[in-house]
C-alpha cells in the first residue's frame, strides 16, 4: 500500500481537527497528495513525518485564510460534523477518537492561534513529542513546548466543568427533550434545561436559523417549540453517533437536513448546537450515501 493511503486516516484526522471543516480537511490532503506524488520518494527518510510536516502546515495556511473569511460569515459559526461509530467509516477511525474531536472541544480549539491549534492537535490527539512537534510546525523545542502550554491553559480555562452523562441517560433525557417539545409543553421543556442553557444555530445565511444564540430556559424552550411547530413537519428526526458522541440527525425528503449535539449534564440540557447550513452538511451527507439511507443510522 502506498505510504499516503496507508496514513490517510491520521491526515485527514490532523487536517480536521486543525481546521474544524471535513470539506476543506478533504481539500488539504488533495492538495497534499499532488505534492506527494511530485517528491523525490528517495529523499524521503520518513514519509510519515514528511507527509504529517505538509498536512500541518497546509492546514496553518488553510486556517489563517478562513479566520479572516469567518469575519463576514452570516450568523454563528459551528465545525462541520463527521458522522462515526459505523464500520463503513472505518477511513474516519483516527478522527472518532472521543476526547480530541468532540465538537465542544472542536469550538474550544477556535479560540487558540494555528500555532497553538497545531501543537494541541499534534500532541494531545496524536501523541508527538515535543521535539517532533516543533519539527513538524518549524519551531523550536522550546516555542513547541510554549505554544502547547498556552493552549493547554486556555482550553482548560474554557472548558464547562460538569459531570459527563452516558449514552443511556443522554438518551432518556433527549427522548423527554423531544417529547416535550413536540408536544409544545413549555414548562415540561424548561424543567429538561438548565437554567443557563444556550442554544446556537449554524445556518450560514444559506437556511432559516437564529443568527445569535439564544440563551436562558424560558427563551430556549419558547424558541424550540416556535421552530418545530412551524418546521416541524418538513424532517425526521433520528439518534446517530457524529464526532464521536451521541447526536440528533434530520432526514428531509432530499436527505440530511441538520446535525444538532446536545450537551446535558446534572441540571438538565446545557447546550444546543445545531449544524444546518447544507455547505458544512455535505460531508457527512456524502457518508450517508455510503449506507443507502439516513434511517440505518438510528440506534
């Protein structure tokens, strides 16, 4: 097997996590690609390193160029989701590590700069050293290390500090989301979140979708029950595993309509993250077609 396919997985895993988009990860190996096959293979000692070397500073590039188009962006801005736990996604394993893809960690990794972004990605995803680290961004040992720590502090800082739940009790607790949404039961919903709830909408100018977040129960619940009385009816809603977590799928007549993750802890559903611009749906659309049907995602 060809050095690239056999890495392809641990490439496209750094392109995605340094980027937060599969479109342009895709685009970052292409490109990556085209440069391998122009190497002198014979002056390649390590086509690893050489191969992670091109990727991290594509994705740099890649990066520094979308910050700066993000500043026009309509309305929030959410990470593009990759759907995972199914064999058929197998090319996708190094990405459906859970820790260091999640996509509350993919939004932490927002706030770091791309230097910062490739040390954390590079050492806490995929275990580089620190002398490799600096290898492959064109640093020092010492930069490396100081670059790592900077973000290491400010994704810790960020990050909500709250009793993880598991899959079974997520699930219970979305099953009453839903129930009490569908049913349009305000209090029943605002009893389900938490008091500082928030919930975003990615809609990219492209949909119908809030273009500021929305915060507090009674705002959150009153806005969910408006939105699905009104769109309710135009999409299925389904469980699914995307970024390694447990997730919420809509399937329309034309296929994958939005990705929504719902962060719940001890007080009830804390944060509401929904993916609908079709741009940073087409991804994972594009691995729905490799199963035949939306509906074989449902567990």
């Amino acid at each position: 097997m060809d050095d690239f396919e056999r890495l392809r997985g641990r490439l496209f895993g750094i392109a995605y996590r340094m980027t937060g988009a599969a479109t342009d990860a895709e685009e970052i190996l292409q490109d990556a690609w085209l440069r391998w096959q122009d190497a002198d293979r014979t002056a390649v000692r390590d086509p690893d390193a050489y191969l992670a070397k091109i990727v991290t500073n594509l994705s740099i590039k890649q990066l520094t160029s979308a910050r700066a188009r993000r500043e026009l962006y309509v309305g929030e801005w959410l990470p593009e989701p990759v759907l995972t736990g199914r064999t058929e996604f197998d090319a996708l394993e190094v990405v459906a590590q859970r820790d260091s893809v999640s996509f509350a960690l993919l939004l932490l990794l927002e706030r770091l700069t791309p230097a910062e972004r490739a040390a954390y990605v590079l050492h806490e995803a995929f275990g580089y050293s620190h002398r490799e680290v600096a290898e492959l961004i064109g640093t020092t040992d010492a930069n490396a290390r100081q670059l790592l720590s900077r973000a290491r502090k400010r994704v810790t800082a960020d990050s909500r500090r709250q009793q993880a739940v598991d899959r079974a009790e997520w699930r219970e607790l979305v099953d009453r989301f839903l129930a009490a949404a569908q049913s349009g039961e305000v209090e029943q919903l605002e009893r389900l979140l938490a008091e500082d709830v928030v919930s975003t909408a990615d809609g990219g100018g492209k949909v119908i979708a809030a273009r500021n977040p929305v915060v507090g129960r009674i705002m959150v619940a009153r806005y969910l029950i408006g939105t699905l009385q009104k769109f309710g009816a135009g999409f299925v809603l389904r469980f699914a595993e995307a970024n390694g977590e447990p997730a919420l799928v809509a399937e329309g007549p034309d296929g994958l309509m939005a990705v929504c993750f719902v962060e719940a802890g001890p007080q009830g559903v804390s944060d509401l993250r929904f993916v609908l611009n079709p741009d940073k749906l087409a991804f994972a659309g594009a691995q729905v077609s490799q199963i035949g049907r939306l509906s074989d995602l449902s567990w």
